[in-house]
C-alpha cells in the first residue's frame, strides 16, 4: 500500500474488521494519550481500502485495519492521520489484512471470544460467508469457527447476561469460552439465562471479597459447578 495523509472525516469504518461494531473506549482513551503525548507515529499508520465506482471516482475510505488508533486520533483530536492506501481491496482482503495487523500490532487489544463469535455470525448472516470463508479468512479451524457460531446464535438475552445486562457493554470477564460448553447444551433459554446470571453474579462478589454463609471468601463459579447445574 501506498503511505498518505487523509483527513479523519473522510474515513468509516470496514465491516470486515471484526472491531467495526466493538471498540474498547479504554484503549481508545490510553491510545489518545499517547498520541496527544508523542504524535500519531507513521509507523502506527492505519490500512485504508480506496474504493472506487465504475468510473474510477473515490467512494469511500474505508478502516480496514486499526479502528482503535483511528477512535484515538478523533479523540486526540487530529484532522488528518497516517495511512497506508490499498485500491480495491476484496471482502477477503479485508478481513485478512485486519488479521495481520493485529498479529504485528504490539499494542493490539484482544478481542473477547463473544465479540469474535458475533463478527462471524454477521459475516455469515449478513454477507453470506460460508463457514469455509469465515475459517480460511480468520485463519482459524472450521471447527472453532462452527463452535463460535453455537455461542452467537445463543438467544439475545442470554448474550445479554453475559454483557452485564448492557447492548452496548463488553462481555463480562468471569465469561471463560469453554463455560459455554455446558450452557449451549441446556434445552432452555430460562435455564441458560440462570446459569449465565449466576456466573456474572458470582463473579462480582469474588471481585468484591463478598463471603458466603460459611464465612468464606465467595469465589468465581468453576467448570465443574456449571457442568453440575445442568
């Protein structure tokens, strides 16, 4: 890709990128003050896709990688910023070029399992992504890609739950993935949304240093305590 200053308002983000719909305003806030601290580095530039119509006139600039550096930058302020331009990037472009970065990029957030899980299910939902697509494009097996999707197509209200009861809120940290081993396998969404509950619940009470009848100091729900309220 060819190195450029855009203006900020020019660019949205991509769809492809799994972050379009999940940005973690912390690190946004700590990026933003790094940049206001030292400059927006042009080795920290953001990978643009230059889309253009049938007469070759620009479209759209769209974030294909470093949706978070881009939040920063319009916190911190800044009209214009880095960017590395690609013209015509297809739908799998995207989305691998996104997977990169992330690999190479030392202060990349990691992404929560349900918040991957809902990025392939809008791929597949949405843009028609087969589960081969969605695995040769994430890089990742078809296997965990199939299991990913069990956990999306959980009813709303459970993803709620695990949410903390907030649309818009990250998922709880006491969620492990393979807690969801068990809970996917519950026939009900009422058992499902108590079980949830009661993992989010617990939690909290062990981050709080809460104890239980006995005196003892409540702690998070393990493995073996969710398989047993099946």
């Amino acid at each position: 890709g060819d190195s450029n200053e855009l203006e900020i308002v020019k660019l949205t983000p991509s769809e492809f990128n799994t972050r379009h719909a999940f940005v973690y305003q912390d690190h946004v806030e700590y990026l933003a003050g790094r940049i206001k601290e030292r400059g927006f580095h042009p080795k920290r530039a953001i990978s643009v896709n230059v889309v253009k119509d049938a007469k070759g006139g620009t479209i759209a600039h769209r974030v294909v990688a470093g949706i978070h550096r881009f939040e920063a930058a319009k916190k911190a302020g800044l009209e214009k910023v880095p960017c590395l331009l690609y013209c015509g990037l297809t739908e799998e472009e995207e989305c691998l070029l996104d997977k990169w970065d992330n690999e190479m990029d030392e202060d990349h957030k990691e992404i929560h399992f349900l918040e991957e899980a809902e990025h392939y299910k809008y791929l597949r939902d949405t843009k028609g992504w087969s589960q081969r697509q969605v695995s040769k494009n994430k890089g990742i097996a078809r296997g965990l890609v199939q299991w990913r999707l069990q956990i999306a197509d959980l009813p709303e209200e459970v993803k709620l739950a695990v949410r903390g009861g907030q649309h818009v809120g990250h998922p709880l940290p006491y969620f492990v993935e393979r807690h969801f081993q068990e809970i996917c396998k519950l026939k009900t969404k009422d058992a499902q949304l108590s079980i949830c509950r009661e993992i989010g619940t617990r939690g909290m009470m062990a981050d709080s240093g809460a104890n239980d009848d006995g005196g003892g100091t409540i702690q998070p729900m393990r493995q073996k305590e969710i398989e047993a309220a099946r």
